[in-house]
C-alpha cells in the first residue's frame, strides 16, 4: 500500500515539477494579455475553493484504511453503524457552499470575459475578419483593405475584434496566450475580443479535429508596437498579392500553409504565411453567405470537400 | 453487374492490399491488424472445432437466456474489446511520443485509430462490461430468477455484438470514419468523407444503441416487477440503486444518439440537408443531439460503478453502507442532473453568457451529490474492519484519481476555463480521469468481487494485486502529464506537434502507456493462472468474501433457476443479518416446481442478420441489406407464434440439489477474515463477532 501511494504522489510532484520549468509561452498560463490573466486567475480560485472538499478525502482515506486495517485488533468496530447527523449536514452542507460560491464567481466572470464583448481600450479597435480554411487561416483587415495567412498582426494595447466564419468543415479558434476559442461554423459567424498587454508573439491554432492537415493549423498572432503596426501594414501592402477570386479559389482548396505558400509562389516570408495587399469585394460576406441562397451547392464548390475544384469555384459568378 | 453484387465493395477495400502496394510502417501496422483479426477468428473457429466444443457452444452459450450467461458473454465481449482499445491508445501515445519528428503514422491513420478508439472503449468496452455486471449480478440481488424480457435480453446482447462486429471488419475491408468518437458532421458528411469510414459507425452505434434501450427497458422492468417478497426498494443493495438510475438514462438518453446517427444516415444515403453546410443543414443540432445523448451516457457508466464501489467497500470493511438514505439520494440527483448539463460540451459555440453560465452552474452542482458519495464511502471505512484485496486496492486509486478527475471537472464545467481548455488534451485527461478510475477500476473491482460468485472459484490474488497497481501507476503516468500539455494548449487529436517543450511530456505518458499494457497482460496471466488453479481457489458454497447481499446465499456458481426456493427478505443487507442471527442455510419447509425460459437462437439470428446488413449497407449492397432484414424480421414474427417457451424443473430435482449444497455448507469449516485469500476458504464464512478486543481480554 506504501508503494502505491507512494508511486502516486512521486507521479503527482513529478508533473508539478515539470510544469514548474515549463518551456512553452502560448499559454494562458503565461498570460499576454487581461483575459487570459483573468482566465488563469479563475482556475487557481477554483483549485483553492475546491481544496476544502478535496483535501480531507486525500487526508482521511490513508488514515482510516491504516488505522482501521483488519488486523489493529485495538481499534473500534461498529458494523451496525450507519447514520450521523452532523456528518449528514457537513457533507451536504460544504460541497453545497463551495458550489454557490464557485456558482456566484461563474455567472459573473463567464459575464466578464464574455467572447462576444468589446474590451474597453484607450485605443480604437482593430476589426479583422477570419476565414477558416483546411488548414490555414485567413485574416482580411477590412478598415485596411489588406489580407493575410497564417499572420494576425495587431497593435499593442488595441482591443482586437474578430469576426469569424469557416468555408469548409468545423473548426474552433484559439489563442491560449490572449483569450479563449470560439468555434467557426460555416453559414455563421461568431466573435472574439481580446487584448495585448506588450509586443510578443503568441501562437494560435485550431483546436476542432477537420482532417489531415489539422495538426499543421497554426498561425502566428503578433502585437506589435504601433509604428511597427502600420510598418507592417505598409509591407504587406507592397509585397502582397490582390486577394481575387481565383486566388482565393486556389487557397480555399485543402492544404497546409506552407502548401499553399508554395502554389502562391509567395517567397521571402515566414513558412505558411501569405500577405494580400487587396481583397476583391466583402470575400468575408461572400464566404458567410456561401450556402444560404436556398440551393444545393455541389462539392466541386465546396471549399474543403473531396470534390472541391478550384476552377469551377473561380468560375462561379459572385452573388 | 459486380456494382449490383458488391455494391462498393472491391479488392481495394482490403487494408492487405494496400500494405501490398504500399508497405510503409502505417499500412504495415494496419494489415497486421487485419491479419490478427482474420487469424484470431479462424483460431478459435479450429480450436472450438478440435475440442468438439460447437454443442456446448451452442447449448450452453449461443441459445441460452439465462441472464447469467448473457452478463458472462458481455464481459467476455468487453474484455476482448478491451485489448483492441488498449493497444490501439498504446499505439497513439507511441505515435505522439515521436510525434516531434512526425511520427510514424500517417495523420489519416491516427485520426482512425482515435476514433475507433473512443467508439471502442465507450461502446464496445465500458457498457457491454456494465451491461455484464448489472446481468450477472441484479437479478440475484434482488432475488429473481431471470430478467423481466429473457428473450429481448438476449436481442440486446446480439444486438451490441453486432456493432463491435461492424468495428472489427473495417479492420479488414475499407477503414472507419476519422471524426472521432462523437463523428461531428460536416467533416462526416457525404461531401467531406464519401467513403464507407462513417457508415461503419452510424451502423455499429444505431445497432448497439437500439441493443442498449432494449436492456435500458429490461434492467427497470425487472427491478419494477420481478423483487422477491419483501425485497422493497429502500432495502435493496446500493448497486440495484444505481441500476434504476442507469436504466433510466439508457432508455431517455440512448434514443436521441440513433436518432442524430439515423439523421446522418439520411444525409449520407438519402441526401437529406440535416447537418450539411448547403440547404439549411445545422451541424449544432447533431451536436446538441449528440450530448443530449453523450453527457448522461458518462453518468450511465459510472453510476453503475458507484454501485459496484458500494459493494466492494462494505463487504471489505465488514459494515453496512454509511448513509444509505444519503447515497439514494446522492445518485437519483445525478442521474436527473445528467440530463441538464449537456451544453458544457460546448461552451464555445458563441451562445450568451446566460445561457453558459445555467449550464455550468448545472454542472458544477453534480459535484454535491458525487461529493457525498464520496465522503459516504469513506464513513463507511470508519469503524470498520478493512481488507486490503484487490477490489479495495481499485477502490483506493478510485479515491484518490477519481477525486482528481472531479477536480478539474468543477474547472471544466467553468465555461471560463473552458474556453481555454476544450478540444485539448487537459479535456483528455480530464475524461479518462473520471472514466479510468471510476468506471474502469470499479468494473475491475467488481470483475474481482463477483468471479467466484459467477465461476465457482476466485481470481489469483497476487498477480491481482501487480495489475491493480499497474493499472493505478500506469493510469498516473499516462494521464496526468496530459493535463500539463493541454494547459500548455495542444489540442487533442493531434498526430503531432512542433512544440519541443511537449517532448518530456510525451515521454513520460507513453512510459505510462507501457504500464497499462503491462497491467492488461497481468490480468491475462492471472485468468489463465486461476483457470488452472482453480481447484485451490475453489469456493463452491458461494461465499467467499463474507458477502452482504442476497447473491452470496446461494452456490457458485449458482443453478440455472438461481433460488431454490424465492427468499423473502426482511431487511437490508438481508443475507448478512441472517448469518449474524443465525438464520442463514436453513432448509425451506417446502420446494416447488419452477419455470424457466426455453434456449432460443433468435438472438444470434438476429446478430448474425443485422451484422450482415450492417456491413451490406456500408458498402452499398442493396440486395445483401434488404435480405437480411428480411429474415431478421420473419424471424421476430415467427417467433411470436411460437408458445411453449418454458419448461419445468421438478421440484424434486431442486430440492435434492439444494439439500446436496446445504449438506456441504454445514460440514464445510467456516473460514475467518484472516484467511479470506487461503486455499481453506471454500466459501462459508465465519460471522464477524462485533466484540473480538473485548473477548481476546
């Protein structure tokens, strides 16, 4: 029995103490920004809160299986007893306060730090609107007329706000270091907010199982200072391509970033990243409203699907 | 013409054929499967063949409806459904610990072992076990001679047969769906996966599911009717308690799983717009369906195995439960709570606050009652004379992980923390911490608990004792890191990862991996090793561990009619308070004649047909598909016209092996505590005297 708990516990410290010495920063362990700090912050409340009910079970299981082993010949033994009042109300009782604590302490952050609202910043927001696609993602900047993959760079101190849809299957939208996911369905559109304390580099990635590239969905989120913002902005907007609807055709098609990175021919920039420096009319717009006209749309142009053409993609005349 | 005689079925479908033309590392472990399973079929098909087995088969197996043999059969089925899962998890955490430098499985490869994997382990391992366990044992704690519906029981078993039969052959022709144990569309579409991948597993859930309801409708029934004189509901054992309660779920929660699988089905065959992405298809209503199903299914899991807990820790501890009145309650809540907590499986799917924050408070508020429980077992311990056998070294590793796994279900039921940490491997870890240590390590208990009731002798204590520990050691390794890497966000489902930080990690989960294989292969060893040992192990008179409940009153393994005489019972923990008042092994004044169910083969013909058109259907042979629903279908309405069902087993046959058993039980020496796990234990136990300080002084 010594060994077992022993094992045990040795397991438990071992991982405590790995994840002292954690390498990875795209945690919202290692926040970037106030709601994945709030986020972390929740998580250790409720590891404190739940520790009152936790605790004596992790106390009291090793000392009443030694002390009342079938050989302590000293120690009582009652079969015939089966009911304490004060032991009823303590088990109901302190389970039942911890949960309207920790049931008070949910409805007002999940409140809080609700996807769906704007943070409050000193600055005007950044709007930009993301695609999902197997397996890359595309964010169009629709104030700043630009687009690109695999790269959301922001500024510093901004609240960002997203707009986001699919055009293939399912996927789901995280960025641990700044915020939590949002699912991204095709036909709707959901929305993010989040914020960046400082400058840093955070990575982002999808996290809804959608195929054989969904490990390699990754992208970099980047907050920049504002200078080097619209710095950025400027490049992208001289060595980028116009995003036009046969482009956008051949993107959609099933691939990895650096896939299309190749078929893109857009050299000189990190792996799987692709910079826009025009997009052809509200693609954003045209992507949502995709399978809502009421009629069948056939899998050679469906962005994602087995049958998916790009040509008659291109070829389909924009509504 | 070959279209119209093999639908889409061609030589490519063969996974060998592909590892012929392609033999890379991933198709190599994929044929090996597939040979396996071919090789495993006809083995046993020559062995049973060598030692002229087919009639016993038949007889004793096939036909019966005892419900005894039919909880035997899914154990048996659960166990071998068992190793698949395990290695195909062995083989992911192999995958993932290489998986820096991509591994050396192909990402469509992993993606199909994930999903069998899940759809194994939650419907093919988990509830055809429980579904063994509540068979073997309900009937006779509540002290019936069989079920309620013994015929439509063994439909259930055929039926549940049927789907993990779907699963096996997509070993071998075509491949299984890749969307994972809950198989969201569209990505499972017709547009997104038009091969036969999805329809094995929209066939292998529809036909289990139905199997499920089917036993969901027979456990409650037999409870409602079939309790002996006096067997009221506030004195049945815990377990019956949470038999009611699952039965409940698995008739409300099964139903809307075959429907959103029927659904996809006709979006699949039919080109019906449910769950597309074009014509007004919504994929949030098959997941709304789906966990309207998949949430009370875990609490279908594992309040059964509270039961079994109960069981074990009051046997163990030679007390009655703590709190009886307090663990009703405790488990009806969570059973009515299961159904309100669904939308925590998506706290991400852009809903208001409002609506998240109900469900997490819901959710959360599932940690009372579980709480409770929890602190009930252990008062149960206090002041009482425990044990330390194998079921309680589950029992122990269940304190301490499952606790774990509540823990940081009260941080996943916070949709806060949710959106921060779903679809990664902290929820991976979080499930199997609560399915692992509560459901598996309670049927594991339970496996050790009830052997000797169902097999006449017990399991080999010490290489019990190696797999418990392995299983609680391996689980430690293999689960917790994962918890780390999740909140370090890596989503689950991934083959591989850049990250090298997650290396160690990765390590660390397949060093636990090796363990629970070791652990697996212990509980091999040790059923080959009881099974030859079994006469030192022997416990005829049925109660080995000085048993609380009506089931340890009677030989093991019991007669085919379970009572010889229906007990009337006067208390809880009936059998107990009679060996403690010295009523227990007394004759019955008289015997009557007793009616038993007769052998059918309607439920292998019914098995045998629906795997049939099970597989006809995934591969589009049309003619194959209506056939054997054809023949399914005569076959239950012929069998509606057949009337003599039963047959009479002589009082005199009953009373002459009952007093056979009585003569052995009272010239047989009654055992204490101390040699429980001893050869001299034959299964008659020496009553527990209250006051052993004070007469030792």
């Amino acid at each position: 029995m010594s060994f077992r708990q022993a094992s045990i516990i040795t397991s438990l410290l071992g991982c405590l103490a790995l994840a002292a010495c954690s390498g990875s920063g795209d945690t919202f362990l290692m926040p970037g920004g106030p709601i994945a700090a709030a986020q972390r912050l929740e998580l250790l409340k409720i590891l404190g809160w739940t520790m009152i009910a936790i605790l004596p079970v992790f106390l009291l299981v090793p000392i009443l299986l030694w002390h009342f082993r079938y050989r302590n010949s000293a120690a009582r033994y009652t079969p015939d007893w089966d009911r304490s009042s004060v032991l009823e109300v303590l088990m109901w009782g302190v389970p039942l306060v911890i949960v309207a604590v920790l049931s008070v302490q949910l409805f007002r952050t999940t409140h809080a730090l609700d996807p769906y609202k704007p943070i409050a910043s000193d600055n005007p927001p950044l709007r930009v609107e993301v695609v999902g696609l197997d397996w890359k993602w595309l964010f169009i900047y629709p104030e700043l007329g630009i687009a690109t993959v695999n790269e959301l760079a922001f500024p510093e101190q901004t609240s960002v706000a997203l707009d986001l849809t699919s055009d293939t299957v399912m996927q789901s939208f995280l960025v641990s270091a700044l915020a939590g996911q949002i699912y991204i369905m095709p036909g709707m559109r959901t929305k993010l907010h989040f914020l960046a304390d400082a400058p840093g580099r955070f990575e982002g990635e999808n996290t809804q199982f959608n195929g054989t590239g969904f490990a390699q969905q990754k992208f970099r989120a980047v907050a920049m200072e504002r200078a080097d913002f619209d710095a950025w902005v400027a490049q992208v907007k001289s060595d980028g391509v116009p995003l036009t609807a046969e482009r956008y055709a051949v993107l959609a098609d099933a691939s990895t970033g650096a896939e299309a990175q190749k078929r893109m021919a857009a050299e000189g920039l990190p792996e799987g990243v692709i910079h826009f420096s025009s997009v052809e009319g509200d693609l954003f717009d045209t992507v949502l409203h995709r399978y809502m006209h009421g009629t069948p749309v056939p899998p050679s142009a469906q962005p994602g699907a087995q049958e998916y053409d790009p040509q008659t993609e291109a070829g389909e005349p924009t509504q | 013409m070959t279209d119209a005689l093999f639908g889409r079925l061609d030589l490519s479908s063969l996974s060998i054929w592909h590892a012929l033309q392609d033999p890379t590392p991933s198709e190599l472990v994929a044929a090996g499967a597939a040979m396996a399973v071919i090789l495993g079929g006809l083995g046993v098909l020559v062995l049973l063949t060598w030692f002229r087995l087919w009639g016993p088969l038949w007889r004793d197996w096939l036909t019966s409806v005892d419900h005894k043999r039919i909880g035997i059969m899914y154990c048996a089925l659960a166990l071998i459904m068992l190793a698949r899962g395990v290695i195909e998890g062995v083989l992911m955490r192999t995958q993932q610990a290489f998986g820096l430098d991509g591994g050396f499985l192909t990402p469509d490869h992993f993606s199909q072992l994930f999903s069998t994997h899940g759809t194994i382990m939650i419907f093919f391992v988990a509830m055809p076990f429980i579904a063994g366990v509540i068979n073997y044992v309900m009937p006779l704690q509540i002290g019936a001679r069989d079920m309620a519906f013994p015929v439509m029981n063994q439909i259930s078993l055929g039926l549940t047969a049927t789907g993990a039969a779907l699963v096996m052959i997509s070993l071998v022709l075509g491949k299984f769906s890749t969307g994972g144990w809950a198989n969201y569309p569209p990505y499972t579409g017709a547009d997104f996966q038009p091969g036969p991948g999805p329809d094995y597993w929209i066939w292998a859930i529809t036909l289990a599911g139905i199997g499920t309801t089917l036993s969901g409708i027979n456990f409650a029934v037999t409870i409602y009717k079939e309790r002996a004189p006096g067997m009221h509901f506030l004195r049945m054992p815990i377990f019956c308690w949470t038999v009611i309660c699952t039965s409940i779920i698995m008739i409300f929660a099964l139903p809307p799983l075959t429907v959103a699988a029927l659904m996809l089905a006709a979006d699949r065959y039919l080109e019906f717009h449910f769950f597309t992405n074009d014509l007004g298809g919504n994929m949030m209503n098959y997941v709304n369906l789906f966990w309207l199903f998949g949430h009370p299914e875990v609490y279908l899991l594992v309040i059964p195995c509270y039961g079994m807990f109960s069981e074990v820790i009051t046997t163990y501890s030679g007390k009655r439960i703590y709190g009886y009145m307090s663990m009703v309650y405790a488990t009806m809540s969570i059973a009515v709570l299961s159904f309100c907590v669904w939308l925590h499986h998506f706290f991400t799917m852009g809903q208001s606050a409002n609506v998240n924050a109900a469900f997490g408070i819901a959710s959360m508020a599932i940690a009372v009652p579980t709480g409770v429980k929890i602190y009930n077992w252990i008062a149960t311990l206090f002041r009482g004379r425990v044990r330390m056998t194998v079921p309680m070294i589950y029992a122990v590793g269940f304190f301490y992980l499952f606790t774990i796994g509540g823990l940081t279900g009260v941080m996943l039921a916070n949709p806060v923390i949710s959106y921060q940490v779903h679809n990664t491997l902290f929820l991976v870890a979080h499930f199997h911490n609560v399915i692992i240590p509560g459901v598996l390590f309670g049927l594991l208990a339970g496996y050790h608990y009830w052997f000797p009731k169902a097999f006449g002798f017990r399991l080999h204590e010490g290489w019990g004792r190696a797999a418990a520990v392995l299983w609680i050691v391996g689980f430690s390794f293999t689960f917790l890191p994962l918890y780390w890497l999740g909140l370090h966000g890596m989503p689950r489902r991934s083959p591989t990862f850049a990250e090298p930080s997650f290396q160690p990690m990765m390590w660390l989960a397949l060093f636990g991996a090796a363990l629970i294989l070791s652990a697996l292969t212990c509980l091999a060893i040790q059923l080959w090793i009881s099974i030859r040992r079994r006469d030192q192990l022997a416990v005829p008179l049925g109660d080995p561990w000085d048993g609380r409940a009506l089931e340890w009153s009677i030989p093991s393994p019991p007669p085919p009619y379970n009572f010889a005489v229906v007990p009337h019972v006067t208390a809880r923990d009936d059998f107990a308070e009679a060996k403690a008042a010295g009523r227990a092994y007394a004759e019955p004044e008289a015997y009557e004649d007793i009616e038993m169910p007769n052998n059918t083969a309607i439920g292998l013909i019914v098995c045998v047909c629906s795997t049939l058109m099970g597989v006809a259907l995934v591969f589009w042979i049309w003619w194959l598909a209506v056939l054997s629903l054809a023949v399914m279908l005569l076959a239950l309405v012929g069998r509606t016209f057949h009337t003599r069902n039963h047959h009479v087993i002589p009082a005199a046959r009953v009373a002459a092996e009952h007093r056979a058993w009585l003569a052995k039980v009272q010239a047989a020496t009654a055992v204490d505590r101390l040699q429980e796990t001893h050869t001299r234990n034959m299964g008659r136990a020496m009553p527990e005297r209250p006051n052993r300080t004070e007469a030792a002084e």
